[in-house]
C-alpha cells in the first residue's frame, strides 16, 4: 500500500465566545472555524505504531506517548508508522496539535479504520479539524454545524514566538458566561466578513494580551499594514489579518518578518486534496 498523505491545515477562530463552563471544569464555547491554505503534513505508512517528527517546528514539539498523533491513533485502534511534518508553531492557537490529531484518523479511516466517535476527548478543536472546512464549533467541541464556503481571501498568519499556555489564559479570563454568536449570514465577501467580525469577539484575546504583551504588538503591526481586519486566533499567540489582496498579504508578510516574528501569506481556503 502507497504511503497515505493527509494535510493538516491551520485552523482560525474567525471569533471565540466563551459561552459558559460546565461543572466537570470544560468551558463552553461558540465559535466561527475557518481554516488556511497552509498547515503540517501527517504521512501514514502500515506498520507498528510508531512517530516521527520533522520541519521546521520539530525542535519545539517532542515525541512522547501523550503526542496528539499517537493518541488519535491508538483511540482508532490503528497501526501505523506516522510521519509528522511540523510546519506551524507549536501550541499557537492555530489547532496545528488538533489538526494533525485529525488528519491522522483521516488517514486511518483511508486505511480501513473506522472513525472512532467522541473525538472531542482528544481535544476541542479536534472534531472540526476533522472536516476542515467552515464551520460552527460549539460546546465543548463536539457540535460542529457546516457552513456555506467561505470567500477566498488572502490572510497573513503571524505569531510572534511567545508561548502562551492555554490553560492560563483560561484561568485568567474575567468572564466565562458571555453571550453566543449572532446568527451566521451568508459571508460573500472580504467586507461582508470584516463587517460581521466587527461584532464579534475573541474572549480569550484580553487574557492571553494580559500574558504576553507583545500579542497586541502583532495586532497593532497587523492593522498597521493594512489588513481589514485583524485578531488573535485562538488561546493565541498566533494572530490573523485579512487583505483586500494577495499582493498586499504577501508585502505585510515580509514586512512583518522583519520584527523576528514567524510571518506566513496564505488564504482562507478549505481542506487541501490529498497528495
């Protein structure tokens, strides 16, 4: 059997509202997930489980038993040699852990394993990751409702390399119980998006600024170069701003680059073919 290659890409919290918390200590979310024409690459190859990782971002993400990849694995009862090849940040906000959590049960289920149900143990952002394409992420991960495609607009990931843990931004948010999203329209086009966003939040963003300052650094620098609409991602620190054009994405990009901040040009786009 051929190797199976599945992408993993970048998944964005468009707007996170942090809806409530349940008594188990799980906060309830409601959020707009959409995903990025770039992310890490999942290989799968039959043979005893076993991982390996590599690119860019291997340094900063060790292998061990508690990796998402072999978690994921093992709750598909699936044997498989993986290859990880880590091209976002790691625990940046963008779901790079969850994302690639999925593609390889993505990859299983193409090898003959069945999707194994309750996917939001391995994580909240894994059942969403597991369709990577747009939709609504509510409670604590496990209700994800489709959305129409979204428009192709060119986007500028940045993350300016401070790592912010989850859990304390979770635990230093003042409010668990804010209002859910507005309903979702039709989003047509950058300014429609950027119109609806306006009205939105990211509740975790406050937090994770309060952690590390130079979150709102990225953001100042985002808006600075031109994006229509700029915010963090996520638990953070990993932010997004949206363009009026590839060019323009492109030129903030490297500017961006020069703070020594991790800067990458990409688009909204849904789940890259299988290579």
């Amino acid at each position: 059997m051929p190797p199976v290659i599945e992408a993993a890409p970048a998944k964005l919290n468009l707007a996170l509202h942090v809806t409530g918390r349940r008594a188990d200590g799980y906060h309830l979310l409601d959020s707009l997930v959409a995903f990025a024409g770039v992310g890490d690459v999942v290989t799968l190859e039959p043979g005893p489980l076993s991982l390996r990782i590599e690119g860019p971002f291997a340094p900063g993400l060790p292998v061990g038993d508690d990796n998402l990849c072999l978690r994921a694995a093992r709750l598909a009862g699936g044997k498989a040699s993986i290859i990880l090849t880590k091209n976002l940040p790691v625990a940046s906000g963008i779901g790079g852990g969850s994302a690639d959590a999925a593609a390889v049960l993505r990859g299983l289920a193409r090898m003959g394993h069945a999707l194994p149900p309750g996917t939001e143990r391995l994580g909240a952002d894994v059942p969403v990751c597991l369709t990577s394409t747009p939709a609504r992420m509510q409670g604590v991960g496990e209700i994800v409702t489709p959305l129409p495609p979204l428009p192709t607009i060119p986007l500028v990931l940045v993350n300016p390399g401070v790592a912010v843990p989850t859990p304390q931004v979770f635990a230093a948010m003042d409010r668990r119980d804010n209002p859910a999203l507005p309903p979702v329209p039709h989003l047509a086009s950058l300014a429609d998006l950027a119109s609806w966003l306006a009205g939105t939040r990211n509740d975790l963003e406050p937090a994770a600024l309060s952690i590390a300052p130079p979150i709102g650094q990225v953001l100042d620098a985002l808006r600075a170069s031109g994006a229509a609409f700029a915010r963090m991602s996520g638990s953070g620190a990993t932010c997004f701003g949206l363009y009026d054009s590839a060019g323009r994405a492109r030129i903030a990009a490297t500017a961006l680059k020069q703070h020594g901040w991790w800067a990458v040009a990409t688009e909204l786009a849904p789940l890259p073919a299988p290579r």
